[in-house]
C-alpha cells in the first residue's frame, strides 16, 4: 500500500498486534492538511483514514492496541476506539 501524502510520523503497536497508525501530510501550500490512517501492518489492509484540515503533531497508540490517540494544532486530544 502506498500513502498519497508525506510520512510525517508512524507508530507500530505491539509484537502481536498488527496495526500501523500513520499521520501523513499533504504538500500543498494552499491547503493544510494532514491525514490519519490506520493499517493492518501484517497484511498491508487499509482500516480507516481519518483527513484533517489543520497540523497534527501527536500520535499513540495503547498498549493493548485499541485506542489510538492524536493531537493537533489545535490543541485537542482526541481518541479513536
């Protein structure tokens, strides 16, 4: 799989869990935006891709691999199950 955008930041969570959380971004000088994208690691299968209109600057994911948390530009925090 191939992400249209910039890999600003990754994150791979755990041994046993196969999931990539991708925050990429688009290099476009009219238009800020920056993407999250959730990946089956193991089988390349995209699980969601989230678009937001403004910087991300965070990205973590919970030890037991359910929640994934972002923060951006913004400065709200916000939690995806």
């Amino acid at each position: 799989m191939s992400l249209p955008q910039e890999i600003k930041q990754a994150v791979f969570s755990g041994t046993d869990g196969h999931l990539a959380a991708i925050i990429s971004m688009k290099n476009n000088a009219d238009e800020v935006q920056d993407d999250l994208t959730l990946i089956d690691s193991q089988t390349g299968e995209l699980r969601k891709r989230v678009p937001f209109h403004q910087r991300l600057n965070a990205l973590a994911v919970s030890p037991e691999r359910r929640l994934v948390a972002i923060g951006g530009a913004d400065m709200i925090v916000r939690v995806f199950d």
